[in-house]
C-alpha cells in the first residue's frame, strides 16, 4: 500500500470486507489496534492501553518481544516455509525444548496452526492408538470453534451447527463455587471427579471409551480451578479404565498458572497435551498435540494419517523456540507465580470491598472475579449457560468502561472478569489495572440485590 490508513478509512474496509468473530455485525466500531510493546498496545490514534488479558491470553511475554522477532525475520530471509515433512532447525529445535518442559515423558509433538486444530489432532490420535471411539469432555468446556473441537465444548456456541461430531460424551464440572452434586468442599468426596469414572463405566468403559479430555484450570467457561484432589484422582481413574487423559493447555500453559503447564501443579502426567497461544506468544500461529512415549512409539508401524499443510511452519517453529527460551532467559514462569500471588490479594482487596463480587479463583496469573447479583443465592450477572453476555448487561458495561480507561479485559462467556496479564507485568502495572477494574465496579455493585 502507497500510504497508511487512517483509523475511520481502515473501520469502514473491515465493516464492508471482514467478518468480525463471535458477534453481530450490526453497528462494530472496534478499536483499530495501530502497534504494542510489553505490557500495553496502541488504538490509530495514539492512546495507550494496559493488555489486562494478554489479548485472548496468548500474549504471555508480552507485545514485540525482540528477540522473538528476530528470530522470525532471520527465518524468513534463510527459510520461510517448506513441506511439512521435511526436518528444519527451528522445528527441531522446538521439538525439542518442548520435550524438555512438558511433564514426565511426553517426548513427541505433532504441530498444527492453533489450539483447535491441535485438540482435533489429538482426538483423531486417540481414537487411531485406541481402536475406540467415544470421547468425554466437559460441559462449559471451550476447546475450539473447529467442528470436533466445538463439539468436544457443547454450549451455545456450537448448537447451530449441531448434530455434532458422535461420540463425544460430556460429563459435569468441578465447580466448587456452583457445586452441580449440590455438595460442599471437601466434604464432597471429590463427586466432580468420581463422576468422571460413572460416565466412563455407563459409556462402556474400557472397551468403548477412548479419552478423557479437559482444561487443567477452565478458561472461557468461567476460570473454574478444580479442587486440589481432582486432577490425580482423574488420571487414577483413566488409568484404571484405560482411558487416555488428554490436558487441553492452550490457555493454562506456559507460564500462565505459575508453572510451565497447569497439571504441573497437581504432579499428574496426561497421555497427551494440547497446547498454542503461548508457544509463540501469539507473534505467529502455531499449535502442538504432545504425547507420552507409550503413544508416539504406535506411530513407528502404524502410518500417522493426520496432517495440515502448515505443520511445523518455518516461521512459527522460530517464534516457538524463540519463545521458550526467552520463558526461560527472563524467569517468568517464577515472575508469573509471585506476580500471581499479589494479583490475588488484590482480588480479595476487591471482594472485601464490592459486593458484586462473589467468588475469586484462580492460579498464577490466570485469575477471575465472578459477579453475581446476590451472594446469598449466588445469582450470577450473566446466565454463561444459554447465551452470550449482551453489551447492556453490567459485565459488559463494566468491561467498556476499562477500555475507556485504557485497561483492556477480554469478555469470555461466563459472568467472570478475567484477569490475565503477560507473564512480565509488574507490580506497578497490577496496581493500575485493578485500581481501574475497582472504579467499574460500580456498574454490577448498582445491580446487586443484597
């Protein structure tokens, strides 16, 4: 292009040529993002805004990292792109580091383009090394808008494009906030869990069932953190059913939870994880379906008959390494923990202080406030359930009034403000964020019924 456009002229091509994702089209004015570094990002007309969610928590080094786009340009000039099958440097190099970070012996990856494709990949894998079919997944899962990940998530999102991919089966939450057993921690004899074991047995058990499937931490659905018993009582009962377990870490991995992956804090190693977003810090798209050793030596004899034209992209490969080694460079899966631990005294600061909101959760910085409109009925301000949040409820009124304080926070579908900085946030910038998100408060406390 001759000249730069301005922001109304770049709005007006988007609204009459582009599709804007997950909304109506009627009436968009988005802001027209013009250029980022660390922690903030810039609109066409110069104002500054704090990246309070890491874009759709992917920028977790955060914004034009340096040496990430070095190492992007450097593999554009020597090698941009070649067929997937044939061995690059970069992508051994990622293979390899990330061999090197994941849990136990999960040894082997397969790359895609994104966190959907890399969950399609690793269904289609589990139903090829099992000989099975069915997949249990949760409701107010998200792990997708690709037709088989959309259909391992059932909200929705995905019900005008059902009848869904068959053979996927969905289990309750480990809600502990909103129990759906109706049972109170730890009294509970950890039922989320146990209810796991009932579907697979009613599904068929060993003989049918194929994997287990679900995020460490929820993310979309509600930053719901499961209780600390639930993730190795999960991988006993997979082992004892034979069912692979597959941990979705698209969002909880590198670095996000204040450990490298999010089964990290619980010591369970799965079968296979799934992971994107933070493995390039967003700078180019890439996703991974990681496997224990047990799964990848299937693939000795057995063709592997899954592909993309773009896996193992050149570019992305190079943003991949070059992103886990700058984790690694500049400690912030470490930052993360202990600038996690401050972002949570800060929410409870919040909770003290509004009554809108009724429960904080989280791990690391991937954290939540949820608002409800009675802590004593536990009403939430938005039904996550039924439908998207309408831009007239409090949440999204309160989420608008931070961008218009230069603070951005990212929607997602439940009634849960979600926190989630770049892993090199600093205390200072924690400070602003939540003294912003503490004036907007204002909005859900004007609703609440108490």
């Amino acid at each position: 292009m001759s000249s730069k456009l301005d922001g109304e002229k770049i709005r007006e091509y988007e609204r009459n040529h582009v599709l804007t994702p997950w909304t109506a089209q009627k009436g968009l004015k988005p802001l027209v993002a013009d250029r980022a570094q660390g922690c903030y990002f810039y609109d066409a007309e110069g104002k500054e805004y704090l990246d309070f969610t890491s874009q759709f928590v992917f920028s977790n080094l955060g914004h034009s990292d340096r040496r990430v786009v070095k190492a992007i340009s450097d593999q554009a000039a020597r090698l941009p792109s070649i067929n997937s099958q044939f061995a690059t440097e970069s992508k051994a190099l990622l293979g390899k580091l990330l061999a090197e970070i994941t849990p136990g012996d999960i040894t082997k990856s397969f790359f895609s383009t994104g966190g959907a494709e890399a969950n399609e990949g690793a269904m289609k894998i589990a139903r090829l090394v099992s000989g099975k079919s069915k997949i249990i997944a949760r409701y107010r899962a998200y792990h997708g808008s690709t037709y088989g990940a959309m259909s391992l998530a059932a909200d929705f999102r995905n019900w005008a494009y059902e009848p869904a991919v068959p053979g996927v089966i969905h289990c309750l939450e480990p809600y502990c906030y909103r129990c759906p057993f109706g049972v109170t921690y730890p009294g509970c004899n950890i039922q989320c869990a146990r209810h796991v074991e009932d579907i697979i047995l009613r599904e068929g058990g060993a003989r049918r069932v194929a994997a287990f499937i679900a995020e460490p931490i929820m993310g979309p659905g509600g930053l719901i953190t499961p209780p600390e018993e639930y993730w190795p009582l999960v991988r006993e009962i997979c082992d004892r059913h034979e069912v692979i377990l597959i941990s979705d870490e698209v969002m909880t991995g590198f670095g996000r939870t204040g450990k490298w992956f999010g089964v990290d804090h619980w010591g369970v190693v799965p079968d296979m994880m799934t992971m994107a977003k933070g493995v390039t810090t967003g700078y180019v798209p890439l996703g991974a379906t990681a496997m224990r050793a047990w799964i990848a030596q299937k693939f000795e004899e057995l063709p592997y008959l899954h592909g993309h034209t773009y896996s193992g992209h050149a570019l992305a490969m190079a943003a991949g390494a070059a992103t886990v080694q700058a984790y690694q460079e500049d400690n912030l899966i470490e930052n993360a923990a202990r600038m996690g631990e401050y972002l949570m005294d800060k929410m409870r600061q919040l909770m003290d202080k509004h009554p809108s909101v009724g429960d904080i959760r989280g791990k690391g910085l991937f954290c939540g406030l949820e608002l409800v409109k009675s802590r004593k009925t536990r009403e939430p301000i938005h039904e996550a359930l039924m439908e998207p949040p309408r831009p007239q409820t409090a949440k999204m009124k309160l989420l608008a009034k931070c961008l218009q304080d230069g603070v951005y926070i990212m929607a997602g579908a439940a009634s849960v403000i979600v926190l989630t900085p770049p892993l090199n946030v600093t205390r200072d910038e924690i400070d602003h964020g939540m003294s912003v998100i503490d004036a907007a408060l204002a909005i859900p406390d004007a609703e609440y019924a108490d």
